[in-house]
C-alpha cells in the first residue's frame, strides 16, 4: 500500500492535491474546468463572470516582448525603472 500524504502530529502536511484528488464537500469528483483568455473572446462569449479584460497591458503570454532598451539619465539610486524602451527621436 502506497502513501502519498505526509503527517506531522496527525496532521496533513503539504499539498492537498498530493493526497487528495480534488472532490465536492460530499465526494464527487471534480471536472477541470477549461479558462480562456478574456481579451481574446469575442462580445458574445463575454460573460460578467469571464474575469476583466487587460487594456493596455497587452498580451503577457507574446514571445517578441522587448527587454532591451537605454539607460536614462537622472535616476539616482533608482533600481527600477531606469530603462527605456520606446523609440528615441
């Protein structure tokens, strides 16, 4: 017989998921449910309970995100914040 949990003076230590699959309060178990991102759903598919939408953020899973930039001046003892990233006339 295998054991997944881990206890400490009788009590569960850790993850739930590694001793429990997740279950309703009664034991039936759980379907996945499947998220979507809000900003790429349609007016149609937007329900008040779809989450909020980024508007300027923009997309945070994009692979071309730039990281490179220059130093701007002025900046003291600034850790953050120092790089620009926009175009420089």
């Amino acid at each position: 017989m295998a054991t997944y949990s881990k206890k400490i003076m009788g009590k569960e230590i850790g993850d739930a998921m590694v001793y429990a699959e997740p279950h309703t309060p009664n034991g039936k178990m759980l379907k996945p449910v499947k998220m979507t991102d809000p900003n790429k759903q349609s007016a149609e598919e937007t329900t008040p309970s779809s989450g909020s939408k980024r508007v300027s953020a923009g997309d945070p899973g994009r692979d071309d995100v730039k990281t490179t930039g220059i130093e701007t001046r002025g900046n003291g003892c600034a850790t953050k914040g120092r790089i620009a990233r926009g175009p420089m006339c």
